[in-house]
C-alpha cells in the first residue's frame, strides 16, 4: 500500500469513534422521539426550530460532526432555557411566564408524548458536552443564519395557520408586526441579533475553535 494512503489511513479522524456510544443513543432517540412526534403532531411539526435541532444534533452526533452541533448550540441553548424556565415557572407557580410550553398540559395529546419533550432540559448540557469534544465550528453563527431564514420563511408559506416559529404572530403580544415580509424581517433579526450572534460570540470564548482542516475531513 502506498505510503500516503496509509498515512492517511492511519491520521484521518474516525467519527466512530467521536462520540462511540452517544452516537447509537442518539440513533435510538431520534427514531423513536421522531416517529413519535410524526403521529401526534403530523410532519409539519418538524419545521420547528427547536425539533430541527434536534435531528440536526443527532446526526452531528452520530458524524461527530464540529459544524453540526456547534450550529445547533447556536441554535438551542438559549430557547432551550427559555422553555425550561416556562415549564419550571408553570410547575411552581400555576402559570407561563413567558409561553411556549402550553401543550405540555393539553390533555387532548398523549402524556407519554408530552413528556418526550423534556429533552429540552437536557439537550444544552449535551450541545455543550459534545462541544468539549469536537470544539467549536466558527462556521457555525452563518450556518445558522441561513437555515433559519429559510425555516422562516417556508413555515409561513407552507403552514401559516400554525403559527410554527412565531412567523404569523410574535409570541409576546402575540399579532402580527406589520405586512408578512416585515414580521419575517423582524422575527428573523430578533433571532439572529437577541440569541444566535450572543450565543456564538460566548461560545467562541469558552470553547477551543475547531481546527479547520479536520473540520472539512469531518464535515
């Protein structure tokens, strides 16, 4: 065998062996978390940001992909947060503090489903743990950017009566912020400028940066 090809061989990361057994876990959850979801709530469900992150994390899981989980960190820490606090604020004191969580009492859906969406309290620790692994993607932040236009604006166009990611009516005074191409405008720069830019910019800080070449071996 030529030498360079086993040089090769022989330095070429292997994402098995990034994450060897979260990667199965993460296979196991999505099928069943994913078939789960597609009953109850149909598959326009899946145009949420937050289940996007979901199959977007575990599928870099299972690559052990830098650019995929560190764009999903961007993505989910923060409204992963804002969610919990909605719960625990429901729990503790009977009612929402900021919204988002309401479905978690409806008891037209089944509990066993409802309660598959508590991976929200633990989906931040594990972006940050696999970011302990893989580093940090700074490709992340524009990455993100464009999934999330286009998520935008295919949820309006193809769901708007669900509201799906507030691209109908914000979820604070909840109407409409003027014509449908400013609400996205507006929802969209609110994204980005209150939660995806903060979150890359700390990131950036705490993590390592992924070494680029391995990153396109990986990626």
């Amino acid at each position: 065998m030529d030498d360079a090809v086993k040089l090769t061989l022989k330095t070429a990361p292997d994402r098995a062996i990034v994450f060897p057994r979260m990667r199965w876990a993460a296979l196991v959850w999505l099928l069943g978390w994913g078939t789960s979801y597609a009953l109850v709530w149909g598959w326009a469900n899946f145009l949420h940001l937050c289940d996007i992150a979901v199959i977007l994390t575990c599928v870099g899981l299972w690559r052990g992909s830098s650019l995929l989980i560190s764009s999903q960190a961007v993505s989910s820490i923060v409204p992963a947060l804002l969610w919990n606090l909605d719960f625990a604020w429901r729990l503790v004191v009977g009612s929402h503090l900021i919204g988002g969580t309401e479905y978690m009492w409806d008891a037209r859906f089944p509990l066993a489903v409802r309660l598959l969406s508590l991976f929200h309290v633990a989906w931040p620790v594990l972006l940050l743990w696999a970011l302990q692994r893989v580093r940090y993607d700074v490709r992340a932040l524009p990455l993100q950017t464009a999934l999330a236009v286009a998520v935008l604006c295919l949820s309006r166009w193809l769901q708007p009566e669900l509201n799906l990611n507030f691209v109908v009516r914000d979820p604070i005074l909840h109407r409409a912020l003027g014509p449908a191409w400013l609400h996205l405008v507006i929802t969209a720069s609110v994204l980005i400028g209150v939660v995806y830019w903060p979150t890359h910019w700390l990131l950036r800080r705490v993590f390592p940066a992924a070494d680029s070449a391995e990153a396109q071996i990986q990626n």
